[in-house]
C-alpha cells in the first residue's frame, strides 16, 4: 500500500494537480476579487460593459481555443524529438504572420462596426480586436506549457497574469479613471505576458539539450490545417460550448438595459465559481486524457473528477442558500440585491456547466464525435432564448433547463463509450 501511495503521489497529474490546485485557490480568489472591486467601483452598467468585452474576447477566441486544443494533443503523441518538433511548428507561425501581416488594415476596420453590433463602445471594441490579436499569437506557447506538462511555471504565469488585471480596479477604487482605464490596464497587462511565454519556452527546450537543435521544417498551408476531419470537430464543438458559456451575456448587453446587463453579469459570475475553482483542473483533466500512455486510467479519473464536481456543486447550492445576500453583499453591494433570489439556480447551472465541459474535454482529447452533442443542441438554445429570454428571469430559467437537458444527453453519451461499459 505505502509503494502505491509512493507511487502515486510521484505521478506527474497527481503533482500537478496539487500544484494546480493551490496555485487556483490564489488564481480564485484574486479574480473574484477582481471582479468585487470592478463592480463596487464601476457599478452595474460599468461592469457589464467589462463582463460583455470577455464574453466576446472568449467567444471570437474559439478559433485559437481550438490550435490550443490540437497542439496539446499533438503534443501528448509525440514520442521523441519533441524539442525540434515544437520549435519547428514556432518558426511556421511566425512565418505565416508574417506572410499575412496586411490583412492587419481590414482588421482594424473592424472597429467601424463592431460598437453597433455589440453595444460595446470604441474604446471597448479597439480592446476587444488586440487582445485576439496578442492572443492568437501567445496560443502557442500557452498550450505548448500546458502539453510538456510544465505544470508549476502555468500555475505561476496565471497568478501573475491575474495580479496584473488587479491594478485597473484598484486604480479606479482610489478614483484614477473609469472603465477605460481597467480595460487599457488589461490590455498593458498583455502585452508584458507575451515575451515571457516565448523566452520560458524556449529556455525549457533548448538550453536543457546536450546535442545541436535543428527544428524540423513545416510545410503545410493554413487551409490544410482546418479540413482534416478532427479539426473540424473540435472547432464545431469547442465553439459551441463556448457560445453556450458566453451568449447569453452578450444577449443580456445587446437587448437588456446597461443596468441589467450588469445585474445579469453579476449572476453570470457567481454562477460560473466552479469553473474558476476548476478551470486549471479541467485543462489538465484534458492533458491526461490526450496522453494515451495512461489510456488505461482514464475512466476511473474522469468519474473522480466528476463526483468532485458534483460535491462542489452541492456545496455551493447549500452555500448560496442559506447565506446568499452575505456573499452578495461582500462581492458586489446592495445595488446587485436583485439575483440574490437566483443563487440556487446559479449554483446548479454551475455545476451542470462543469460537467458538461468536463466530458466534452473527454470526447474531445479522444476525438469522438460525442462531442458534437452540444453543436446540435445549441441551436435549440439559441432559437429558444430570442423566444423566451427577454427577461431576467427568463434568462436564467431558460439557461438552466438547457444545462440540465444538455447533461442528460452527454450522461448517455458517456455510457455508449465501449471503456465505460466494462466492469474492470
């Protein structure tokens, strides 16, 4: 038993899972804090404004969600000769910016129309197209950290990142500037991140080798990257479930007033706890399941990681409960009085949302079209919130059904896999 305690506790997942852990209690905590003093100090409608930029930023990200998801894959098939691989697929990137590096006249038109079909404004939107612009290019490096398993230097890079996003709010608390200035912090904040990637990655990959780095030439067009037949999968399915996580904040900003909006993204938020709680774990749930060297554990650490959410969720549904206009009253004030009543619902979607994401990641790393349940199902979603999301109420209702029917469907998914119909 103390050989297989030894041993497990020597797993590369169990140790950055640990690592990840601690380093998300510090992540947690310094988001809602972000989050508590944007909304003290901006008040409702400025803090939808920030809550609708991320909705966005993360939906027009699917793209880059999905190199993410491919690289690390990729990268958890790799046997050998990983250094010249990764470093070869580095120079292709930088090559094919460089080749397209025009169409950046046709993107920054974009901000012409982007403030009448979101309800953001300039300033906002002119945000909204270089975070894409800077994430697109830190795609790479992010994933590859996630892929060579450099679990203790992604917990640290999110810490840091987060404390960075802190200054804008502590700013406006003492009363230097508004909302433009949280997000230009943001956006500084960036800028700085990015060539911290590059040089820690190639320091963990080039100064460790004993023997000449060659990277190994890629030859391939962009187009070809987009028609292979997992590719397609995973874009319909990441963006999908993406959609589903961020819509319905977009549609509260363009059809709710700026006060509602943010009333709505307050509930937004504190329904969402668990994946802040939980979103490192889930990337890592989703680096262990694309390595196939531990093939054979999959399916009893899914179910672990599953019955974890659903104790969490219960938790938070007791929690939200009893002591609700507490936690609303230290998060935000009294102006956000209003989704106290729909705390209960909040800690539910939460959980249901974990878990749905959770066993798409699951489909996904091992390319099943079970992922696709949620592309399907969104539609209806969609349809159903112009019909009958035009109220608060509404809204959240309509999210919780959906959530909870979207669980059912990906449950039976779940138990047609031929690994979870055997007994050992």
């Amino acid at each position: 038993m103390r050989k297989k305690i030894s041993a497990l506790a020597k797993h590369p997942f169990v140790q950055g899972g640990i690592i990840l852990t601690f380093s998300n209690i510090i992540t947690g905590f310094l988001n809602y804090l972000f989050n508590s003093l944007s909304a003290k100090a901006l008040g409702p409608a400025g803090y939808g404004e920030i809550t609708t930029l991320f909705s966005y930023l993360v939906v027009f990200s699917v793209p880059l969600g999905v190199i993410s998801t491919d690289l690390i894959r990729r990268i958890g098939y790799l046997k050998s000769d990983k250094t010249n691989t990764i470093l070869g697929w580095e120079s292709w990137i930088w090559k094919k910016i460089y080749q397209w590096r025009l169409l950046i006249v046709p993107y920054c038109l974009l901000t012409l129309i982007i403030p009448r079909l979101t309800n953001l404004s300039l300033f906002s939107s002119i945000a909204l197209l270089i975070f894409i612009f800077l994430a697109f290019i830190g795609t790479f490096y992010n994933a590859t950290i996630q892929g060579l398993q450099l679990f203790s230097i992604a917990a640290g890079l999110s810490i840091v990142s987060v404390l960075l996003k802190l200054v804008g709010p502590l700013l406006v608390s003492f009363h230097f500037g508004g909302v433009n200035l949280v997000i230009a912090v943001l956006v500084i904040g960036s800028f700085l991140l990015l060539p911290v990637y590059q040089i820690i990655i190639h320091k963990k990959l080039i100064n460790n080798q004993e023997k000449s780095i060659t990277p190994v030439p890629l030859n391939k067009r962009i187009i070809s990257l987009f028609i292979n037949q997992n590719i397609i999968i995973t874009t319909l399915s990441i963006l999908a479930i993406t959609l589903f996580n961020n819509f319905d904040m977009m549609f509260a900003k363009k059809f709710f007033t700026s006060e509602m909006a943010g009333l709505y993204g307050a509930w937004n938020l504190l329904a969402k706890i668990v994946l802040y709680a939980g979103g490192p774990l889930s990337g890592l749930s989703f680096v262990f399941f694309s390595n196939q060297s531990y093939k054979k554990q999959h399916k009893k650490s899914l179910l672990f990681i599953i019955v974890g959410v659903f104790f969490v969720g219960v938790i938070m549904l007791v929690t939200y409960s009893l002591f609700g206009k507490l936690i609303v009253s230290l998060l935000f004030n009294n102006n956000y009085f209003v989704v106290i009543n729909f705390l209960p619902q909040a800690a539910i979607f939460g959980c249901f949302y974990s878990l749905i994401s959770i066993i798409n990641g699951f489909f996904l790393a091992n390319n099943s079209r079970y992922s696709l349940i949620i592309t399907f199902l969104f539609p209806v979603y969609f349809i159903s919130l112009i019909l009958f999301g035009r109220s608060f109420s509404g809204l959240v209702n309509l999210n919780l059904l959906f959530v909870a029917t979207t669980f059912i469907f990906y449950t039976i998914a779940l138990f047609q896999v031929p690994s979870f119909q055997e007994s050992k």
